[in-house]
C-alpha cells in the first residue's frame, strides 16, 4: 500500500473514531446549566468526607459503567419488568456502592435544572470530583452525554474483568473498549484506594503460592478466615494496607513487593509486558497520575449516547 493511501487510510480511521464524541464538550451546561459542575463537586466532596471509601466506589462506579454499552448510566438502572439490572453480574452484585450519591446529586442538579443533566455525565463528573477529595488527580470532563434506556446484563457478565483475570485478558478487555496496555495498569491504579471483599481474595492469600508475600498474606488472614461463608466473605480489607485512603502509587510499590490484594493486581507484576510500566509508576507518581488522568477521558468516551439518542433520567435508577 502506498504513502498516500495509507494517510487516507489513518484520516478515515482518525476520523470514525471521533464521531461518537464529536458532540462531547467540557461547556456543555454552561448556558443550559451554568451550576451544575458546582452542585455536583459539593455533593461528591460531602459523600467523601462522610466516608472516605466513596471515593473509590464512584470511580468503579463510573469504569463498571463505561465498559457496558459505553458510559451511558446503564448501571444504575434497577430491575423492573423492561430492566434486567447490569447489577446482577458476578462482577458488580453486592459490591456496586455508591449509587445514592449519584442520586442525591441527581435531585439537587434537578432542583435547580430539571431535566438537563444527565445521570451519565453526573457519573463521569463524579469520578473526577472523587479522585480530588483524595488527593488524586483531575481532568477536564467532556460532557453532553445521554442516558440509556437499556441495559445489557450480558455485555456486564463478559465485558467487566473478574478479579481472576489473567493479563492477556485484561489487556483483551481493555483493547476492546479502545484502552491500550498502558491505560490499562493505569486505571488499575485506581486500587490504591478502596476495599475488597474476602470472598475476591481468600484463595489467593491461602495458596501459599509463590506470587505473594507470605507475611503479607499472613497480615490479611487475620480478617479473612478460610472457611467459607456469607459473613466471612463480605468482610472488607484495604486493597492499599499502607495509604488505604488517598490517590498516590503506594499500589504500585506494592506490587514490585507481591503484595497485590487481588489476583488481577499482581498479575501487572509478574514477569509479563506490563512489568516496566508497574516499575515506572512506582517510581514516579506524577507520571501515574497523569497517565490515570489521561486514561479516564479516554475511557470516559467510549460509547455515549448523544444528541436525540437515549434519554434525560428524571432519577437514575429506572427510565422516564
């Protein structure tokens, strides 16, 4: 193939790829709804430090929900006789948390622009607002995004990465949903914040596998007893035991030192492709949290649903 027609090639691609988010834009509200990034941020920053856990939840909140049908608040939507809930899957049942913040942000935007704002661009502005009140980095948040009036139960079950992932299926994931290698252990960074649950990490501590640090694994067997069952299971543990509550790359120091939480953590650091960029933002926070900023308004456009498409949720949890 030619010079010239590759150039052709790569402008037609450049240019498909951008007509989704062609009508995204960080003005979006500023005349329909001048206070809506105001009325959000405060909402966000009250939920935080109410619980300093939500911030992570609100970042996982909005990733569960770009990877299923794009970012377009399918997640939030509760089972009715139309809805089979994305919530249902392995991957989100009983772990989902957060979505009342979403909500009570939703009724004060409402109270002051009814029917403006989406439930989808609430979330996508939440995530920011949420890595700021811990100390993470922010971004500019594209918005005009709709919301779904679908979900895709299906799409959650095969699309969102089990905590039992191996890397080449992590990287396959993210490469579906348009994220490189380098997004992906970027955004899998977000893990230096937020908990767990028993249940995702009990065989990988009692493996005694050559993967993860045995006193670490011993530390997190304290809270985790072998024996299976409900109570056991929801226990919680730091995915971070060193800065649990606040965005720095202590996640990625761990690593290098096998005490990832779960198993799709230390998968990043374990003799693969991504083991130079787990080292490098170990090393360098900055360039992590610019990596993880840069990732989040990639992954931010995947798939929204704009101009006349979907809807404008009067709540976030069911259609209009």
């Amino acid at each position: 193939m030619s010079s010239f027609t590759w150039a052709v090639a790569f402008m037609f691609l450049l240019s498909t790829s951008t007509t989704c988010t062609a009508q995204l834009s960080s003005t979006f509200y500023d005349n329909t709804c001048p206070n809506a990034l105001s009325t959000i941020r405060t909402a966000i920053r009250t939920a935080v430090s109410r619980e300093r856990r939500m911030a992570a939840s609100l970042i996982r909140l909005h990733f569960h929900d770009c990877f299923v049908q794009g970012c377009d608040a399918s997640l939030l939507l509760e089972d009715s006789s139309s809805i089979n809930s994305e919530k249902n899957a392995i991957q989100n049942k009983g772990s989902i948390r957060g979505e009342n913040v979403i909500e009570e942000a939703k009724s004060q935007v409402e109270s002051i622009c009814p029917g403006i704002v989406s439930c989808a661009d609430i979330l996508a502005v939440a995530a920011r607002d949420a890595s700021v009140a811990v100390g993470g980095p922010s971004w500019t948040v594209k918005l005009g995004r709709r919301d779904s009036t679908t979900a895709n139960l299906d799409e959650a079950r095969t699309d969102l990465p089990l905590f039992t992932a191996s890397l080449s299926e992590l990287i396959s994931l993210f490469d579906r949903k348009g994220l490189n290698t380098r997004d992906m252990v970027a955004l899998s960074g977000s893990h230096t914040i937020g908990q767990a649950q028993c249940a995702f990490f009990r065989n990988r501590i009692y493996n005694n596998g050559s993967d993860i640090d045995a006193n670490f694994a011993r530390t997190r067997q304290r809270g985790c007893p072998a024996t299976i069952s409900p109570e056991a299971d929801a226990r919680l543990a730091a995915l971070d035991l060193v800065t649990p509550n606040s965005f720095d790359n202590n996640y990625f120091k761990n690593l290098l030192q096998k005490k990832g939480l779960l198993e799709s953590d230390q998968i990043l650091f374990s003799g693969g492709s991504t083991d130079s960029i787990v080292n490098e933002y170990s090393k360098s926070p900055k360039t992590f949290k610019f990596d993880f900023a840069s990732a989040m308004i990639k992954m931010g456009d995947i798939g929204p649903l704009t101009g006349s498409a979907g809807q404008i949720r009067r709540i976030c949890s069911a259609v209009n």
